[in-house]
C-alpha cells in the first residue's frame, strides 16, 4: 500500500489529484469545526465535557456525529456532515426496486443515473432542512445533549438582538447550505481528486475521531490503550480478510459469427462478495434501535411508568444484552433485505443469456437464475454474521466492563467504513498506476 502511494507521488497527474483531494479534506474539515451564527461556542465545550462526564455519550446522535466528525455536537458549518446525502441515496436505491420510472432511468446508462442523480441533491437538500430544524430544536431545548445543559450559563443558543426566530431560522440554512457545500465537495474529488468523494469525507469524519479516542484511553490507563490497539490490529486483519473475499461463478461465452469476424468463446467470472450489502444494514439497524431512545423523549422522566424502566433498562441501555441481541438480528435481517433488492438473479441470467454466455454445467436462463440465487444465500450468512460481530463489538466491551463507558474505536460502524474506503481508494491507485506503466506497452 505504502509502495502505491510513492509511486503515485512520482506520478504528476496522479501527484496532482492526491494533492487535490487533500486539498478539500482540509477545508472540510475547516468547515466541521467552524462555529455557526448563533452558537455559543464557549457553552458547547461545557456541554460536551459535562456529556462525557457523565458517560452519557450513548445516546441517539452517536452514529450521526461519528459521520460528521464530532461536528454534529458542537452545532458547526457542516455539522449534518454527509449524513442527508447518505439517507437520501438509499431512499433513491429503495425507490429504484419501487418505482418503475426510476428503474427505468437505471437501465438507461449515464444519461439516466445523472437524472437519479440530480434527484438525490434535491432529496438531499430537503432532509438537510428537517434534520437541521430538528437539531437546533433539540439543541435549543437541552434534549441534545441529554437534557444535561438547561442552566443559564450551558445555554447553547442564547437569546441575541436579532431575536430567538431570526436566530434559529439563520442556523438552519447555515446547516442547510453547509450540507450543499459538503455534497459539492464530494463531487469535485470524485471528479478531479482520488476515490470515491463521499465516501472519502466519510471516511475523513471517522478518522478525525480516533485521536481523541485514543488520548481518552491513555489517559485512564494507559494498559487499556495498548489492549485496544491489539484487539483493533486484530479486527482490522479480519475486517480486510472478509472485505475480499468473494465466490467466483465461472461464465463461459460462446463463440459467435457477425459478419465476417468471429467473437465470444471468452471465459470470465461474476464476483459474489461475501459482504455484498457493504455497510448498509449496520446503518439501518442503528437507525431503528434509536426509535426507542426517541420515544423516551416523550415520556416522563420524572415519574417512569414501568414501560419507560423496560425500554431504557433492555432496549436503549448499549449494555444489555437485550440491545445487542435486537441490534444483531436487525442487522442480519437488513443484511438479507439489502442483498434481495440490490443483486437481481433473474435479471443477471436473462442479460448472460442475451449476450451468449452461460455457467458451466447449469443451463441458461431460469436454472441459472436459482443456481446464482442459492450461491447468494449460502454466502450472505457468513456475511451476515460478520457485520453482526464486529458492530456488537463495543456494546459487547460495554457490558462486561459492567456497564461502565468504554471507547472502543475498531469496531462498529467506524472500522467498516475506514477499511472498506481505504481498500477502494488503494485500488483505484493501484489501477491507475498499472494504466501508466502499460501505457507505453499498448502504444
């Protein structure tokens, strides 16, 4: 890896585009930590050392401020981060299996995904103004940080000579068009820098994230930071291993006559990733296990009714096994979900019967359609399985510490992200590289 990003750099082109990308890197994250009009930035800090104190991080935001950096908490520029364009590229892929017109668009090649792309920037844009209308009243009402910062001096958004109304409706299209800012970002190192740019600035936020971890470690044993850097050397090896590994079903093409010249008679291979629905389902079932915690909300603190003890005792406590029982099946079930609407068998096999080609042994057509679909489901479970272990990973270190807060950095969500991005941009150098060096060969 460290071979290909030193060939890269002796590369001006590719120099070039590593340079751009890290170019836009820092001004996203110049923008994450960038205060919006309105914030107190001063009571922010407060709040979050209060939070942290208290071990109360848990709560419904986790996963939103994980993408954003940290920057969701502090109330920043780009504090929605990437997350509105991520839900609304999934609600599109959702629609596509939905609505006809869309699957239509699909299959029309580059014309038709730069219209469902036009469509995601306007979804985009519009679940960037509820979540950020949400925010600022959940920050405004205390409820952001678990209802820990109501006293005066922790006021996140206190009152200005603009007036409260004025105020809020300010920091809602900061938020907004700060997620606008970041989906263009994006978009400029997918064209002009390296890898895919979403999932850089994902993977970016995530890495933001692991320092502070790790001084929060060392600094209440220093024992435990060496612990947990074994154990993440350990499920970052296993989280590689599985991330490459695949099922190869061999297709033979037949040899045809057009015209004059003879084509097909070409062997090749559909690569079935034993982790074929990425990390969707994890978001999917974090995004569910966090109805509960929404719900508290509405019910009364004060005087739990036994319905409140049970849900915040089993369901939302990261620590009981309940929780990780229900976020492991949730996550096996998306796992299946996902991969059913994503990988259609039936439509695979009828475009390998149009073009001539065929699995060896299995007849065209139907046959192969069930043969693919039964490949699919055997090596969906390992996968399954795979995402369900490593995301309990931390709620599994939280409760046998007994309860006690735990930063655990190398599992979850985090270490799917930050391996499968860095594997995609290292082959995509790789790739580029190998253009270059044959360049002359082709010639």
């Amino acid at each position: 890896m460290l071979s290909a990003f030193l060939s890269a750099f002796r590369t001006p082109d590719l120099r070039k585009k590593l340079l751009f990308t890290v170019a836009i890197i820092a001004v996203y994250r110049l923008g994450a930590t960038m205060p919006s009009p309105g914030v107190s930035y001063s009571h922010v800090q407060k709040c979050i050392d209060i939070v942290q104190g208290a071990d109360t991080s848990n709560g419904v935001f986790t996963l939103l401020n994980l993408f954003s950096g940290g920057a969701l908490l502090q109330l920043s520029v780009f504090a929605l981060g990437i997350m509105p364009y991520i839900t609304a590229s999934i609600i599109l892929q959702l629609l596509t299996v939905v609505i006809p017109r869309l699957e239509q668009l699909k299959k029309e090649g580059q014309s038709g995904q730069a219209k469902i792309t036009q469509y995601t920037r306007y979804l985009t844009l519009g679940l960037a103004v509820l979540q950020a209308s949400a925010f600022v009243a959940l920050a405004r009402s205390g409820q952001l940080f678990s209802n820990l910062c109501n006293t005066p001096d922790t006021t996140i958004i206190p009152e200005t000579k603009l007036g409260m109304p004025l105020t809020l409706v300010t920091l809602v299209i900061t938020m907004t068009a700060g997620t606008g800012v970041v989906m263009w970002l994006g978009e400029l190192i997918t064209d002009r820098g390296v890898g895919n740019g979403m999932s850089v600035l994902i993977f970016t936020s995530i890495a933001a994230r692991l320092p502070t971890e790790g001084i929060q470690i060392w600094q209440k044993s220093p024992y435990n930071f060496f612990a947990v850097l074994a154990i993440g050397i350990v499920v970052i090896t296993g989280v590689v291993w599985i991330e490459q590994a695949q099922r190869r079903v061999p297709v033979q093409y037949a040899k045809r006559m057009i015209g004059r010249r003879m084509y097909g008679g070409t062997s090749t291979y559909i690569p079935l990733k034993v982790n074929q629905a990425g990390v969707i389902p994890v978001i999917f079932a974090s995004s569910l296990l966090y109805l509960p915690q929404l719900a508290l909300g509405f019910m009364d603190a004060e005087n739990p009714s036994q319905v409140y003890k049970i849900i915040n005792n089993y369901v939302v406590n990261p620590s009981s096994w309940v929780n990780i029982s229900l976020y492991f099946l949730l996550i096996i079930f998306f796992t299946y979900f996902y991969v059913g609407i994503t990988f259609n068998p039936t439509e695979v096999a009828d475009n390998m019967k149009k073009y001539g080609g065929f699995v060896p042994g299995i007849r065209p057509g139907k046959p192969t359609a069930e043969y693919l679909d039964f490949i699919l489901s055997r090596i969906t479970l390992p996968g399954a399985l795979y995402l369900g272990i490593i995301s309990v990973l931390p709620n599994l270190f939280i409760g046998l510490a007994g309860g006690a807060k735990q930063n655990f950095p190398f599992g979850g969500t985090a270490v799917l992200i930050i391996v499968g991005v860095g594997l995609e941009t290292v082959k995509q150098i790789e790739s580029q590289l190998m253009q270059r060096n044959y360049e002359g060969f082709l010639r």
